[in-house]
C-alpha cells in the first residue's frame, strides 16, 4: 500500500494540515491541528497504510513522526 503523508504547518495566522497538495482546515493553533493529523494518520495505518507526519517547529524546522499498521508494541499501536 501506499505511504501518506501529512504536514501541519503554519499559514498565514492559522495552522493547516498539508497532503498530496490538499490544504486540510484553519485552525488557531499547531495542537489543534497537530491532533487532527494524528487522527487522520491513525485512520491510514487502520487501512493498512505507513504514516509520515510532519510538524513545523518554532524555527520553521519539520519534525518527523512515523505511523505504522505493523508496530506491535503494546500500548504504541500505530506508532513507530
């Protein structure tokens, strides 16, 4: 399956979710946003896909999470 995925940067004054050149939302800030791409990535691995999640730091940085349906740690489901 393919791998997705979603940035959550800073636009303008409100914070989106970035995918395959879609602009997901306007939130008022990076947490709300931050959760909803959470969201979105945990419902991609539900469908068997790998997950990057980019976060725009302070400085303008991206910080990378990874998501994926194969992690079977125990209380990590999803994380990698």
């Amino acid at each position: 399956m393919a791998a997705f995925t979603y940035a959550v940067l800073q636009v303008g004054e409100t914070w989106q979710i970035v995918c395959d050149r879609r602009r997901i939302g306007h939130f008022a800030t990076q947490d709300e946003a931050s959760r909803l791409g959470a969201m979105l990535a945990h419902e991609a691995t539900v469908s068997g896909h790998d997950v990057e999640m980019l976060v725009q730091g302070r400085f303008g940085e991206l910080h990378g999470l990874k998501f994926s349906p194969h992690d079977t740690r125990p209380g990590m489901a999803g994380l990698s």
